[in-house]
C-alpha cells in the first residue's frame, strides 16, 4: 500500500503531476516522493523540475535514487529502470 505522499508518475500530461506534488505540499506535507519507471522517467524529472522552479518555495530535492525492477512479461522477465525523487520542506 503507498503512502499519501507518494505521486506515481504514469503517462498522463506532466501537469498533472505537478498539480499533485503542489496539492501534497499545500496540505501539510513534509516531504512528497515522486516515483516513476521506464519511459516515465523523463517525465517525473520534468514533474521535479516544473513544479520547484514555477511553483514551489522552499522545497528542495533530499534524494535522487535510480535502481532496476525487474518484471515478469509474457516473455519472460525483464529489466525495467525506475527512479524515486524525493522533496523536502526546507526549515
């Protein structure tokens, strides 16, 4: 089960994340985690990047963490890249 401050990053338009990451962070949390595999990727850098520099004060980048999933296909299994970005409140 994920927790409320995590924001999984599908293939939906990038502000769409980006209001998600701003709606966590205007109702209270501390630190919002941005999650994403594959193709995805780009776009949770994207959604990172928007929503500090237009969006966001004080909220900073705490870890950038890049891994491997592997997942099982029809053909088998393969590897998958992912990568967890996760935002601070700065105090």
């Amino acid at each position: 089960m994920l927790k409320d401050n995590v924001v999984l990053i599908g293939n939906k338009p990038v502000m769409n994340y980006v209001l998600a990451v701003v709606t966590q962070f205007s109702n209270g949390s501390e630190e919002v985690i941005v999650k994403a595999r594959g193709k995805a990727i780009s776009r949770a850098v994207d959604t990172t990047e928007i929503a500090l520099s237009r969006f966001l004060q004080n909220i900073s980048k705490k870890s950038i963490v890049t891994g491997t999933d592997k997942i099982e296909t029809e053909d088998g299994f393969t590897n998958v890249s992912s990568i967890e970005i996760t935002l601070k409140r700065d105090t």
